[in-house]
C-alpha cells in the first residue's frame, strides 16, 4: 500500500508538472521521457546508469542478458540513425530494457519476486524522470520569478570572503586542464552517485531485499525539495548576475576579478529563461550525500567520494554557479534531509527528531539571515561570517553525533539477537 500511494502520488505530481509545461509551450516530463523510447536521447549516460540500478534485484546470468539486449538494441538504433543522418546517441536499449522488466515483472512474476523487480525498476525509471522532472522545474522558476534576490546573497556573501570571486580566479589560473576536470566532475555527478549507491545495494539479488537506507532515497528527496526553494528564494548565481553570462540583465561585469560593491540589496529583474536554481547549492548537497553514503565504502571509493566533494565545490563556486551562501545552506539542507530519513527509519527516535528540528531551524535562520540582515552581514564579516560557519559546523557535528549513537544501538542490538536466539534453541542430547 505505502508503494502504492508513493506511485500514486508521484504520478500526479508529474501530471501536473506536465500540464504547467504545456502552458509554457514546451514538452513536460512525461512527454519528454516518452520520446527517448525512440528519439535521441539527452543523456546515454545517466539511461545506462538508471539501469544499472535496476540490475541490482537481478541475478549474474540475468545481468548479462539484460546488459547484451541494451547494447545489441543501442547498436541496431546507431545503424538506424547513421543511415538516415538523425542526430547520435545511445540509451535507448537501456530504457527499452528496464521498461520491458516492468513487463516482465507484471506478467511473469508473482509475490515477493514480482515486488523486487517492480521495486528495482521504479529505482531506474525514478532517476530518469528525477532528471526529466528539474528541467522542468527550472523552467517554471524562470517564468514564474521574475525578480531574483543575487544582491541580497552577494552582499552577504561578503562575510564569508566573496568565496565565488576566489574560487573563479583559482580556476581561471589552472588553464584548460583544470577547467576539464571540475566539468567532467560536475556533469558526471548522478554517475557517481550510481556508482555509491550500487556498492550499497551490491547485496539486494542475495537477500532479496533493499537496505533500510541508501544514497537513492537521499538523493531523490534532494531533487524533489530543493526546487521547492528555488521558488520561494530565487538566486540566478555570480556568472548570470555580476558576469557576462547575464548579457542585459547583469549589474555589471565583476565576476570573476572585481568583488561586488556592497550597496542596498534589492530585489533585481531577470530575464525568462535563465534557471532560479542557486539557493540552496544542490550540485554541493548531492556531493554531500555521495560523501557522506561513501564512508563505510572500500577505501578506493571513500576517496572517491572525497575529491567528488571537493571537485564540486571548486566547480559550483569557480564556474560561477553559486555564492559561498548557497554552499552553506546546501550542506545543512542535506544533513537535515539524510537525518530526517534516518530517523525514520529508526521510528522517529526522539534524538533523531531534535536533529532534523534544529537542522531545519538553521536552514530557515540562514536564508532569512541572507535576505534581512545582509548589509549587517557585510558591514561586519568578522562577526556573522563565523557565525554562519559556525552553524553548519553545529548540524555536521550532529549529525556526526547522532550516526555514531545508532551505529553503537545496531551494532549492540546485532550482537544481542543471535545470543537470545541460542538461548531458546533446545539443547541436543
């Protein structure tokens, strides 16, 4: 029933994200994810990835089949496109693979079983619509706000240093090479995200189950909150605002090598199409959540999830994306989050529920401190800067705190279970 209401809720959600983009003129999520059945598709990448997911319930032989009809259908398609001169892509076999798992699954499959496929497939299908869903998303944040608040961010940003101007500089000294990594980083992030979250559930063909709590459900309530702020906290980011990317609308062009003045914030107009995507940094929390997820990991992969979230933070500053505000509000955005999960999981444990209250408490202070007190944040960097860092230095500890009690509880409750169970076994005479 809870999957059920979950599908039914979901699936409303994307009619009306539809519906609103048909208003717009342009095609919705739906729409835009049917046609990758057949058409090119925007990302191979992430087609192959979301399948992968899916490979999880599988077994090693069914892998294999599943991986060969994707790649033999893909190779069938590129022939077909090269030969009438259509656009290049692939991803089309691993969609059409995990659709026809669904298939498979409602007719073939029957109780438990036809509930871990259903389950593994709404994985796969919930990251590519996930992906579907933000476009268009950010496409209503920029018709539907026609003012964004970059001044308010930027004046203060001041106390922190104007870290988006640093960073900037940083990048533009390192050349083409480092320019290359920090975007491979930054577009390839939902592929490591793969990659964490298919170590976590390595174990789901054998146990026939899905862990309690992994890096997907994280990184899903990420995507579906975080565009909820955009809307009540419009932010267009240093590149657009104070750089050349803003064309028209731009203050002027500072970024990355003159700080901005500070002056009376206000409320600035922007143009129609530029995403309202900034405030909180959601490229920094699901860096955050890879790392975070990565830390029981192989020591390969902890690293990984290390230079991941340090990659992305040098990208999301120094591509000019994002104000060092937006970073703050987006770590405490995604340990609130993670907390919340977890806490569920654990039924609502009481330490768990102050954790999530305090984290969205500072995550409201935060943006409320950005929009009303900026020129007193300007005016006095050595006193409100370290404050703000300060107060997501508070939810990181924690969080750390709280992760550590429940590991003790499990570990302890681990060890306890197996002695009661040797205890009520007859003995054997």
């Amino acid at each position: 029933m809870l999957w059920v209401a979950v599908s039914a809720v979901a699936l409303g959600f994307l009619v009306a994200l539809e519906i609103a983009a048909r208003g717009y003129g342009v095609r919705g999520p739906i729409t835009d994810q049917a046609r990758e059945v057949v058409f090119a598709p925007k990302s191979g990448t992430v087609l192959y990835a979301s399948m992968a997911l899916m490979l999880v319930v599988l077994t090693w032989r069914q892998r294999f089949i599943a991986i060969g009809a994707a790649v033999g259908i893909d190779l069938v398609f590129w022939l077909v496109r090269w030969a009438v001169g259509a656009e290049m892509m692939y991803g089309n076999g691993a969609l059409l693979v995990t659709l026809g798992c669904a298939v498979v699954a409602l007719t073939r499959r029957t109780g438990r079983e036809r509930m871990l496929l259903l389950q593994g497939v709404g994985l796969a299908l919930l990251l590519v619509t996930g992906r579907k869903t933000g476009y268009t998303w950010l496409l209503i944040t920029s018709k539907t706000r026609p003012t964004v608040l970059d001044q308010y961010v930027a004046t203060a940003d001041q106390a922190l240093g104007n870290p988006s101007w640093v960073a900037g500089r940083i990048v533009e000294a390192t050349g083409a090479a480092g320019f290359r990594v920090l975007e491979f980083v930054y577009i390839q992030l939902a592929v490591m995200a793969v990659i964490v979250a298919l170590y976590q559930l390595r174990n789901v063909a054998v146990e026939r189950r899905f862990p309690r709590h992994h890096l997907v459900r994280t990184f899903l309530a990420i995507g579906l909150l975080g565009p909820g702020i955009y809307m009540i906290f419009p932010v267009v980011g240093p590149i657009f605002a104070y750089g050349a990317d803003g064309g028209q609308w731009a203050l002027a062009e500072l970024w990355p090598n003159t700080p901005p003045p500070v002056a009376i914030a206000q409320p600035m107009p922007f143009d129609e199409f530029t995403p309202r995507n900034c405030m909180p940094s959601l490229h920094t929390a699901w860096a955050t959540a890879i790392f975070i997820h990565s830390r029981k990991a192989p020591q390969a992969l902890r690293w990984a999830g290390t230079f991941w979230l340090i990659a992305t933070l040098g990208a999301t500053l120094g591509f000019g994306y994002h104000y060092g505000a937006d970073i703050v509000a987006g770590v405490v955005f995604t340990l609130t989050i993670d907390a919340g999960l977890r806490t569920l999981d654990h039924g609502w444990d009481r330490r768990g529920v102050q954790l999530v209250a305090y984290g969205a408490a500072v995550f409201v202070g935060l943006l409320l401190s950005y929009r009303y007190l900026s020129m007193e944040m300007a005016a006095h960097p050595w006193v409100f800067g370290p404050l703000v860092v300060l107060s997501m230095v508070s939810v990181i500890y924690g969080y750390v705190r709280i992760n550590k009690r429940w590991e003790r509880l499990a570990a302890a409750s681990s060890v306890h279970v197996p002695q009661q169970r040797r205890e009520q076994q007859p003995e054997l005479v």
